[in-house]
C-alpha cells in the first residue's frame, strides 16, 4: 500500500530555511519503504513550503513516520507546521 505524510511550514518571512537542509530533504534516499521525497513551494506565497514524504508499506502509521516527526519537530524552529497522513481511499468491490 502506499501513503503519504505532508508536511506544510509558512514562515513568517522568506528565506529562514537554508538551501543546505531543503536539499536535504529532497535528497532522502528512495528504500523499499521511502519511495519519494520531494520539497515543494506555494505557487503564490513564497514563504510556505510542502514536504511529500510518499510511503509503501503494508499499511499507513496513522501517527506518522519517524522521520515526518523528526521533521515536524525540527522545522517548528521556522514557523508554523501542519502535519497529516494521507492513504488512497479504495471503493468497495461492486456487487455481482
């Protein structure tokens, strides 16, 4: 199965992320597990950022991963932090 964990940061000014750390995080080694990494900034406000952290795994960690919640904690630092887990909802087989 895959999931997903999104976290948004909006700052209160452009910039107080390092190139150095948004690379990083972009650059997280695809696994077995980890299959995406990707930093992506707000089309209109330039002081908000996305991370996309896209999982395959049996079944999504309703909490989160480790790593999301390392990230959350870290970039709290920064500005304001919204975090969830998203899994693909499947309908139900139709009936015969």
């Amino acid at each position: 199965m895959e999931w997903l964990e999104i976290i948004k940061l909006r700052t209160d000014g452009p910039g107080p992320l390092s190139d150095e750390l948004l690379e990083q995080i972009a650059s997280f080694p695809e696994s077995e597990v980890l299959a995406e990494a990707r930093v992506y900034a707000h089309g209109a406000v330039s002081n908000d950022l996305m991370i996309l952290l896209r999982w395959r795994s049996e079944k999504p960690q309703p909490w989160g991963s480790d790593v999301a919640q390392g990230l959350s904690r870290e970039l709290k630092r920064y500005g304001l932090v919204d975090y969830s887990v998203w899994y693909e909802k499947k309908s139900p087989p139709a009936p015969i």
